[in-house]
C-alpha cells in the first residue's frame, strides 16, 4: 500500500504539476477541464464546463485533447487524475495540471444532468 502511493507521487511529479482549488479557479478558463471519472458519476455532478473523458477510455480518447491548450484534470481524489496525466506526458502533453482533492474537495460551482 505505501509502496503504490509513493509510486503515485512520484508519477504525479513527473506528470502534471498538482494545483490548488484557488490556483485551479484561476486559470481553469484557459485550458481544457477534464473529469477522468465514469459517465454515470460525470452526470452526477461535475464542475461546470468540464468534459468526460472516462479513466476506462483515456488511452484512446486523449488524442482529441489539443497540445497547445493546458489540460486540467480531476477525478474524486486524484489517483485517475494522475494516471491519466502520465499517459499525456507519455503522448508528448506537457502543460498537465491536477485538482489537489479532486472533486471531493470542489466548492466551486457544480453541474449536473
């Protein structure tokens, strides 16, 4: 169990620059927001102007992400967020951030179907 959380920290450090609610709320408008979580809990609930690109379909969907626009990723915690940014960084992504908290932590303004 820590030996895969230590993994993930450092997959994370590598991958996407992990980012504050505040600093999120403050550039989200530029880039492209990304909830990596399944359709069914997307629908649920999800920050408003996100799009879905479930986890389960990131290796073949990502490739309709633009590399000149910052992506922003969330899922509930981080964990998706984080294995998602690392397939990015491995398809040539490089400005990748990561919501710390995820949508647990979101106080922001919220959509759902």
């Amino acid at each position: 169990m820590a030996g895969n959380e230590l993994y993930l920290r450092l997959m994370a450090r590598k991958s996407a620059k992990t980012i504050t609610e505040e600093e999120f709320k403050e550039i989200m408008r530029k880039g492209q927001i990304i909830d990596v979580r399944e359709k069914d809990v997307f629908d649920a609930g999800h920050i408003l102007g996100a799009r879905s690109i479930p986890y389960s379909t990131f290796k073949q969907a990502h490739s309709s992400l633009r590399k000149d626009l910052p992506i922003f990723l969330y899922d509930q915690k981080k964990t998706l967020s984080i294995r998602s940014a690392n397939i990015l960084r491995k398809n040539g992504y490089t400005d990748v951030y990561i919501l710390k908290g995820g949508y647990n932590g979101w106080t922001g303004k919220i959509k759902k179907k």
